[in-house]
C-alpha cells in the first residue's frame, strides 16, 4: 500500500477482520462510496492511470477505479483463479518435489553403497546442486521477466524430468556430481518465479496463505514419494536394475508428463486466459475487470511494470542495497539451517539406528503430514493476528527444544524408538517459510523489487543450505554431537534477530508517521503526485512486521 490517503485506514495495516476474497469489495465499495480504496480520489486515478499507460501494463485497458462489485462476485473470481492458477502451480510443485523426495528415498535403497560413495560425498553432489541454483538465481529471474514464468517454469519442470529419468543411469559419484550439477540449472529461481507470479493474480493478504498451501504440497508429496518407494524399489531385480534406478524412471516421466500439461495451461496474466485448452478464456470480461482492479486496489505498484519486461542491471543493484530487506535476508541465512540438515539425512539416520530400508520409507510419512498441518495452522494464525516476526519465533523455540535433546540425552542416536520421535518432533516443526514469502512481497511495494527481493531471499536461502550441508560429517557420525550443537547454535540466533527485526520495522514507520503527521493535506498529496521516492522508501507506506 503506497497512497497516502489510505494511512488513514488501520494506520497501513493488512485487514485482519475481513475473510479472504473480500478485501475490496465492502458494502461501501458497492454502493460507490468514496474512500472505499486508494483512487477513490480522481487526482490520484490519473496519476495511476498515467503510470500504467507508460508502463504497457498488460491489464491497463481493464483497470476501472469506478467498477463495483459484489462479495459473492469476487469469491467467485477468487475460486475460479484458486482452479486455475494455483491449481497448476500445485500440479508444477508436487512434480518437483517428487523428484527431489526421490533422492532422499534412493539413499535409503543403498545407492550410496552401489555407487561406490560416502555421506562426505553425498553432501557434495548436493551443495554443488544448492550452489548452482544460488547463482543462478538472479540470471534466471532476468531471463523470466523478459520471456514470462508461463513459458519458463514449464521448460524447467521438462527438464528437471529428463535430468531426473538420466539419474537411473549413474555408475559413480562423478556422475552424481554431474547430474546435481544440472539438476541445479534446472532448478535455479524456481521458487521466487512462483511466489512472484501469483502476485499478478492475488491479494497480499491472500497470498501468504496460498503459499502455505504450496509448502503444504510440497511436504505432502514427501509422503506420496515414501508411498511410491514402497512399491516400486520392490521392483529391484526387474530388467537387472535396483529399486532406487526404477524409483528415479518412475517419477522422471511423471515430472516430463505434467511440465508438458503445464506448457499448455499456464496462462501469462489475468487477461491472457485464452490457451489450446480454453480457447474463450475461463474469465469472462466482468470477471476480468473485478479481478484486474482488486489486486490494483490492494497494491497499485503491481501495474507499474508489464509482465515481459526486463529488469536492468542498475534496477538490480538499487534493489540489493535496499537496506530495509537486510534484516528479512540475514533470517532468511539462517532461519532453516536444522531442516537443510536433517531432511536429507532422515532416511540415513533411521537406517543408521537399526531400522530396515522399507520400514523407513513408512517412518518418514508422519513427520511430513504433521509438518503440513502445523504449518498451515501457523500461516492461518499470522494472518488472522496480522503478525510475522514474534509469529516465527514459534518454530525457533520448538526447533531449540528438539536439538537440545539431541545434543545432550544420551540416548539420543543410541536409543532407537526414542532418537526417532525426536528426529520426528524436529521435521514436524512448522515451517514459516509462506509467512516469509508474503511478508518480503509485501515488503516490497514495488514490482521491480519485490522480483529481486524474492530472489536476493533465496539466495541468502541458498547460501545457508550450502553451509548447513556441511554440518554432519563422516567423522562425526552416527551420533552427530558436533553437528546438532552447531545446529541448536545457529537455531538459537534467530530468536534476538526475530525481535530486532520487529523493533526495526516498527521504529521505521514510526519515524515516517511523525514527518507524515506534521504534512497538511495539500503537502500529501502533492507528495504523492510528484514525489521521486519509490517502492518502500516512500513516506506513505509502511512496513508490515
């Protein structure tokens, strides 16, 4: 939120009363009451108007600060496009990771021990794959603005099950190195690509939950990838190839199939719904308009730029010296150190206190599907209460916990049913990545920054899982004592940084209302109008924390 008539609403607050779907649309709005949004005022409309004119954005000819419309309409808007977008994107996201689950359940069928490789090795081939998507990152989001995440991510997911059906062929560890190597390319901006795309068609309220249900995917797929390895690494022996090879064929040609489904229904904006599938659209006109001015209504910087324009080198930079992002991008170097350790490692660690390869690919499925449910329960909280930094702490202090008892019990690794339910209660741990993604979109208030915010996040992301995959050594196994108080550590970091990060925001809008405070009506307006300030550093917008 970026105009200064709206400082008067909930002092920049996201609406934490209103149910999702209905932000825009109060009993107000419909009768064309003035104030109801942020170009109620016709000065400010032609200034918008203007800008988005300049920029060709793609939705200009839709954008209407006059149109009304219904609660009913807009649920209706927001179910088709929960169908539509988010229900490719689910498809995109479960294909993928269930090519990433599937390294993890090959492990546990022996691969390391027929390829000839240690866990020092099997650490490699992955932070070679997290380095790779690390600095390729920012490339790829230049390469997405100027081609579009409808063309890109599809291409990507067809490639990832290629790279992933070639991994049935490895005979060594150099090939591993190799296929992780490409693996990486694949892969790289996957995740800020998506969080990017769906601000082109949802609210920032309803974002941060929709990612949660992403994330949701994402961990369920975990348990389909244990259910799938149950039955087909008993095909080991069928055409003189192992379980983990029959694994990696198996869910390469799934991931092929559904980026090929998605090339043909991913759509490049809210009024590009046209494709070889729905070839009049699965938005009428209206719902186009409705759909169009609410997102413009919640943030009106989304119009500012078009989606096939590219971002500038000098763009790029003035975004990664925002320093108002550092706080959000030093938690996000740290804040998910235990699970880069531990998910890779699960199967390993089950094996390593006595339990049988089959028998694990079951053990893995409760911690996922409780992960899922107390994630989801956390996204839900935050966006009721309209909090995130104290909201995260949640997950520190339950992670603090576990690896605590991990480090000193001395049961821990030695007690089979015990050093399993820790290793259980510390993957359950609910993950606040969704509230992070929407908090640094909303953060943002600009599209040119909010696409590289979200990469320079991942990156900062990337940078720790390749730290964090160097925590468990060969040398420190199988009770890892070395590795889990390095991880309680870092883990215990985040709750000063949490706070801090709050304090931070809460001092910058306060210091902006004492100069806004002081501005008389005529002065905020011509600020708005003619103001040089963009994105967060304007005076009329303010930090969510």
């Amino acid at each position: 939120m970026s105009v200064g008539h709206k400082r008067k609403i909930e002092d920049e607050k996201e609406p934490t009363a209103v149910k999702e779907g209905s932000e825009t649309c109060s009993d107000l709005e419909t009768t064309g009451s003035p104030g109801s949004h942020p170009f109620s005022d016709p000065v400010i409309a032609d200034y918008y108007r203007k800008e988005y004119e300049e920029a060709k954005y793609e939705c200009r000819h839709a954008f209407d600060p006059s149109l009304t419309w219904t609660k009913e309409e807009e649920k209706r808007v927001v179910r088709k496009l929960d169908w539509h977008i988010m229900g490719v994107i689910i498809l995109i996201y479960a294909a993928f990771q269930l090519d990433i689950g599937s390294l993890v359940q090959a492990v546990a069928d022996n691969m390391l021990t027929e390829l000839n490789m240690d866990t020092n090795q099997y650490n490699l081939g992955n932070q070679l794959y997290s380095f790779i998507t690390l600095i390729c990152e920012l490339p790829v989001q230049l390469v997405i603005r100027r081609f579009g995440a409808d063309k890109v991510l599809p291409c990507q997911l067809i490639a990832w099950g290629v790279l992933v059906l070639s991994q049935a062929g490895l005979r060594n560890h150099y090939g591993f190195y190799v296929t992780r190597i490409l693996c990486g390319f694949a892969a790289a901006g996957f995740m800020t690509t998506v969080s990017v795309w769906l601000t082109y068609f949802y609210t920032s309220t309803e974002l941060a939950f929709r990612m949660a249900l992403i994330f949701a995917t994402m961990t369920m797929d975990q348990v389909v990838t244990s259910l799938l390895a149950f039955g087909v690494l008993r095909m080991r022996g069928l055409c003189n190839l192992s379980g983990w090879q029959w694994l990696f064929i198996v869910e390469g040609v799934l991931t092929f199939i559904a980026g090929s489904v998605a090339l043909l229904i991913m759509v490049p904006s809210i009024v590009q719904t046209k494709n070889i599938v729905y070839r009049k659209g699965w938005l009428s006109e209206r719902e186009q308009l409705i759909a169009v001015n609410r997102i413009l209504r919640d943030d009106p910087s989304k119009g500012t730029m078009h989606n096939r324009q590219a971002i500038t080198i000098k763009e790029l930079l003035r975004a990664l010296r925002d320093y108002d992002f550092w706080p959000i991008y030093l938690m996000s170097l740290i804040m998910y150190f235990p699970e880069s350790v531990l998910t890779p490692y699960l199967p390993l660690n089950l094996r390593s206190i006595g339990f049988s390869a089959i028998k694990v690919q079951l053990m893995v499925i409760p911690p996922f599907v409780i992960h899922t449910a107390s994630m989801l329960l956390l996204t839900r909280i935050s966006q009721i209460v309209d909090e995130r930094a104290l909201m995260e702490l949640v997950p520190a202090i339950w992670k603090a916990v576990v690896l605590g008892c991990l480090r000193w019990w001395p049961g821990s690794f030695v007690d089979q049913w015990g050093t399993y339910a820790l290793l259980v209660a510390l993957r359950s741990t609910p993950s606040c990545l969704p509230i992070y993604l929407g908090w640094n979109s909303r953060n943002a208030n600009s599209v040119r920054t909010r696409a590289v915010a979200a990469s320079a996040g991942q990156f900062f992301f990337k940078c720790g899982t390749i730290l964090a995959q160097q925590v468990y050594r060969k040398d420190d196994a199988p009770v890892y004592h070395r590795g889990n108080l390095i991880l309680f550590c870092v883990n215990i970091a985040n709750v000063p940084l949490m706070i801090l990060t709050k304090f931070y925001f809460m001092w910058r809008n306060k210091r902006r209302d004492e100069i806004w405070d002081k501005m008389t009506e005529e002065e905020r307006q011509r600020y708005t109008m003619y103001t040089t300030d963009e994105g967060n550093k304007r005076l009329d917008f303010r930090f969510a924390h």
